[in-house]
C-alpha cells in the first residue's frame, strides 16, 4: 500500500517565548505544498525500513518512520512490515518531511489494518513523534500555537499562485536556530496578519528564524533578495531553514538561482 506524505511550508513564524519543558511556544500558518516522499508497507517476516533517494543523517533507530510503526504496535496487533521510503523532500529545510513520513505512516497503517482510528486519535499520535507532525493527519492549511501542534483552521487558497521552493546545498540546525534568537510576542498577531491580501505579507509576515539564519548563513538571505528581484509577490525561509519559497503571480523560471542550489517549481 503506497502513500505519497507531501512537505509544508510557513506563512509566517513568530516564537512567543521559552516552555518549561524545553519547547517554545510559537504561532505560524502551516500551508500544505506539492512535494512528495513516497512510502509503502508491504508484509515482510520482520520489520524493517529501507530508504532510497536522499540520504537522511543519522542512525536508522532514529528513523521517524520506525518510530511511528512501533508507537502504533503498541497498542494493536499489527503483523511485521517491510516500509519502503523514496525520500524527495530535501532534508534540514524546514519542510517538515520527516513529520510528513511519520503521520502518513501512521494514516497507511490506520486504512489498511482496519485501525478504525479517528482523525483526533491519529492527531495524538502524531503529536507524540514531533510538534509539527500532527499537522499532517488533516493535511490542510492551519493556524498552528503551542509548540506547532494545536491548531485552528484556516480559509486559505494559494492555489492561483504560482509557487517555488528554492534548497541551497546547507542544512540548517533546529536547535542551533532556537539558540540563536529571542522569543517575543509580536505587535500584531499572525492570525490577524494573514488575513491581509498576498500582495501585503511582504510588509507584514515574518519569520522570527530569518534574522539569525542569514547572520550565519548570508547566502540564503541572499536567494530571498533575488527571488524578490525575480518578482515574487512574497518570499520568506521555511521554518528553521535552509529553504526559501516565494509566491508568484504568473510562471516564472530562475536559471540564476538553478546553478548553485535546487530549484522546485509549481509546488
């Protein structure tokens, strides 16, 4: 049984202030794009999991896919499977595609097991592999508080835009980032801001990582620079980096931008 678990991006993201268990409590707009992993689960006589595509760092027991079978295991009585993962979504971009793998394993297992598990269920399991991975099982545009995992829905449509998502050869650290910058309540709240037309977010989105990413990482603020000069109506980094998106009136290709980074098109 196949599904294809698709990336995100953030309209937006101001970090409030410091949790006392180690979280911070943010607000942002998770806004569903057209970039895919593709994962399988087949009947094997033990569990395993093989990646093909882009490399993910570090150790397979770390592997959220894994996590989310085993989390699942617990509580039904769910035979050995062989998942395969072809990873597409590029990796430290702030795109969110290990929490896509893991919810849409979760939803893979729920149909074809019979799990019968809501969609609040599948949410709390979610919840319990990373804080933005929740946002996955419903898979539409949200206004997301808390740690990124509470959620209120949102009329949003992007889809007469024309949408481009640039990667540049750099993995940007989460935790580097969060250690990077002050937490503090905004004069205006997102939920508020992104009721504004498209053509206002320059002026009034932001994201709260932007600042200390493009000290130590000029290049990508410099993508942001020419995406603008390319004419995007908006741009702004993804979550903690390294990606950049912008959204465009009409069709647009960036050869400039093609030569030294990854260039997707009409997400």
């Amino acid at each position: 049984m196949l599904a294809f678990a698709n990336a995100k991006i953030n309209l937006g993201l101001n970090v409030l202030e410091k949790r006392t268990d180690g979280y911070h409590n943010l607000e942002t707009v998770f806004y569903p794009v057209k970039l895919y992993d593709t994962l399988e689960i087949t009947d094997a006589a033990e569990t395993s999991c093989q990646i093909r595509g882009i490399v993910i760092p570090g150790e397979m027991t770390d592997n959220i896919c894994l996590k989310a079978f085993r989390l699942i295991q617990q509580d039904f009585k769910i035979p050995a499977q062989q998942i395969t993962l072809l990873k597409h979504i590029p990796v430290g971009a702030g795109l969110g595609g290990g929490s896509a793998d893991g919810a849409f394993l979760i939803k893979l297992l729920n149909t074809k097991f019979k799990l019968g598990l809501t969609i609040e269920a599948m949410e709390d399991y979610a919840r319990i592999l990373g804080a933005d991975c929740a946002f996955f099982i419903r898979n539409e545009p949200v206004f997301a508080m808390g740690k990124g995992d509470q959620f209120s829905s949102l009329n949003l449509d992007l889809s007469k835009y024309f949408m481009v998502l640039v990667k540049p050869p750099l993995h940007v650290s989460t935790a580097t980032a969060y250690g990077s910058l002050e937490p503090a309540f905004p004069e205006t709240g997102l939920k508020e801001l992104i009721k504004l037309p498209v053509s206002e977010w320059r002026n009034s989105l932001r994201n709260d990582f932007e600042e200390p990413v493009f000290s130590k990482y000029p290049e990508i603020s410099q993508i942001k620079e020419q995406l603008y000069h390319a004419g995007a109506t908006f741009a702004l980094m993804s979550g903690s980096g390294s990606s950049v998106f912008a959204i465009f009136e009409a069709a647009v290709t960036l050869p400039q931008l093609e030569k030294e980074n990854k260039v997707f098109y009409n997400i």
